[in-house]
C-alpha cells in the first residue's frame, strides 16, 4: 500500500457523480474491413482473466508485442507500470495485512500464484488455493501489455487499426480518462472518502474543465505520433517553487530576515500529490554552507491514514489542481558565524511513508549576501 502514485489503463465501472466510459457497445460506423469494436472491454473487478489468446499471438507477454511495437514496449520497460511486485509492495501488502493492493499493481490474473478470494475493492479479500493459469514470467512484467489490451481472444487498440497477424478490436474507451481509473480511483467498503481519489480529482480541476485528459499529460505522443507508454510524472513539470526574500542581505547577529516559500500546483490536473495516500511531498528550506546544513522550513504534503481497514483519510494537506500554498519562515546567522559561502537551498523530496524516494526532485538554490 506504500507506493508511489501509478497510473493504469483500466476502466472502473460507473460510480455515483462519476461518468462512464463511451458504450461499449455503440454502433460502429466503420467500414467493415476494420476491426470490430471490442465489447464491455473492461472488467468490474480486478484482476482479469485473459482466457483464450488472441489467435496469431504467441504469448501474453509484452515479449510477443516487441517485434511489431518496439518504440511502445521499450517505452514501457522504463515506466512505473512494468515494475510489477516490488519487494516494498509485497511488504506493505504483508503489514496491511490485505493482498487486495496486489491486484491493481498485478492486474491479470495469471500473475497471480494464489487465486483472490472475493472482491479486489474490499480490503479483507483473502488469497486463496493456488493458481493453476499462474505465469511467473508475466508476474515480473507488472502492469502488462495484455492487461490493457487484450480481451476476449482480440488485442484491443484505442482506436480502429490496421491488419496485424493476430485478432484485434478496437474501442474508444481505453484512450479515455475513465480508463486511468481503475487503479486510480477507490474506496473502501464502508469508507466515507475514496482512499485514492485521482480521478475524481481531476475530475473537480480546471484540467478537466478544459478537456485535457490523463492521457494528455501522462501519456504524449512519441516520436512515431502513438501515445507513449513511459506513462512519465514529471514533478518539476507540475509544481512550481516560489521563494520570496525580506532583505537583500542578511545581518550576522540582527533581526531575522522574512522567508516565503510559494508552492503551486501550475501543471498537474489533480492534487499534489496524488495516488497512493502514504505518498507525500517533503519541502525543506536549508541555510547551507559548505556542507553544513541548518533546517529553517521543514512540511510535508500528504495525507494522514488510519491504521485499520477502511484505512480512512484523517487529513490532508496536498494542494489541489490550480491552487497554492505559502509557507513563511525567517533566516538568521550569529554574530560569530563565517559571512561569505552561504545559501539558502529550498528543496521538495518525495517520501513513501516517511521514507525518501531518493534525491531531490526540485531544488531552488540563492546565494546569500551575509554582513
């Protein structure tokens, strides 16, 4: 349950507020050479069942699409999505005591060596006896080709296309918003507030207002003009770091000198952050001075979670689509500290359950006037 915000091409069944994806099974206006426009694409629950393969098709594995899709499934290997059961994941499915996260990160149910028992959207869905359709090799491969795209015996594309050596369908839905939701939106039975809730924050955003899809962001063209499946979540493209100084020099030993950090959620259509509610932001102001460090400003952007089942959301402090947040603090030296090399560093971490994802993904730095 501790992972980073993911987004995956699967589509949820309707919820109250919530639009659906296009019909499934609208009329088709294209020629009938085309291929056929897939049927209820997509499943109520996770994870999926392939059942037959699509005749012409080898494999379920992203292996098999790599011949004709290389530019797409290299693209893929690098992303979130190929990462599959990571040794992190599998020990905060052990400590919530739950496999149900299992299934969105692993959403086939190949992948699965143990069969779910009950609803992946209740989080005291049990594992069961094993698996006899269980792969090991498309366990490794995460969120999979085949999870998005193939159904019932067709490899299933966004959109109609042309022949290839294996059966295929088409649908709308999948380069839909109500695609990404899935895995990007839940709540627990029983909660009062989705405990990830992406979807319906973009939803709620300007973003959507304007019609720019998840997709849109996430997903760009690549150079041969098709989506690209990095699926990238560029943090210096969504925020922007602000920091506004009192003084133009700060006195050794005299009255401290104002310091605002402004951030702004200028390019994400949901909130910062998003995802996975034990995902947060670690904002530091720094006074640095060869390599020594002085914490001035220290926050953390995220969300607050209750320690049992329906692990509710207890608070919030992520800043939403389109809007702000200050934070002020003030700098200040001794009399008796050195006056020339200093800086102040103003630095936004990602954390996973108060844990560093790694280095600094923003990072302001000013050199300092000290008299």
């Amino acid at each position: 349950m501790r992972l980073l915000v993911l987004l995956l091409l699967l589509a949820l069944p309707a919820h109250a507020g919530r639009k659906r994806a296009p019909d499934a099974d609208a009329p088709e206006e294209a020629p009938a050479a085309r291929a056929p426009r897939a049927k209820a694409p997509f499943p109520d629950t996770l994870p999926v069942d392939l059942g037959p393969l699509p005749d012409g098709l080898a494999n379920a594995s992203a292996q098999a699409c790599h011949a004709c899709h290389p530019a797409v499934t290299e693209a893929w290997r690098g992303s979130a999505h190929a990462r599959g059961v990571t040794p992190a994941l599998a020990e905060a499915a052990r400590a919530a005591g739950s496999p149900a996260c299992l299934s969105c990160h692993l959403p086939l149910r190949q992948q699965h060596a143990r069969d779910l028992l009950g609803s992946s959207r209740d989080p005291l869905v049990e594992v069961g006896p094993p698996n006899p359709a269980w792969s090991p090799t498309l366990q490794l491969e995460g969120v999979t080709c085949a999870a998005c795209h193939v159904r019932r015996g067709a490899v299933v594309g966004a959109s109609p296309t042309r022949p290839a050596p294996h059966t295929t369908a088409w649908t709308d839905a999948l380069g839909s918003p109500e695609a990404c939701a899935t895995c990007h939106q839940l709540t627990w039975p029983g909660a009062t507030q989705p405990f990830y809730d992406t979807y319906g924050e973009w939803q709620g955003s300007p973003w959507a207002a304007a019609g720019v899809t998840c997709q849109d962001c996430h997903m760009g063209a690549d150079v041969s003009g098709h989506r690209s499946h990095a699926v990238t979540a560029d943090l210096r493209r969504a925020l922007s770091v602000l920091v506004g100084v009192g003084a133009p020099a700060v006195v050794r030993g005299g009255a401290p000198v104002a310091l605002s950090v402004t951030l702004q959620n200028t390019g994400a259509g949901h909130h910062l952050p998003s995802g996975s509610p034990y995902t947060s932001l670690e904002v530091w102001a720094v006074l640095e001075r060869q390599g020594e460090r002085r914490v001035i400003l220290q926050e953390r952007l995220g969300q607050t979670v209750g320690d049992a089942p329906p692990w509710p959301i207890l608070a919030d402090t992520r800043i939403p689509a389109g809007e702000s947040r200050r934070l002020d603090a003030s700098l200040a030296l001794d009399q008796g500290d050195p006056a020339d090399g200093w800086a102040l560093v103003v630095e936004v971490v990602r954390s996973t359950d108060g844990a560093l994802d790694g280095a600094a993904s923003l990072v302001q730095r000013l050199p300092l006037v000290v008299e």
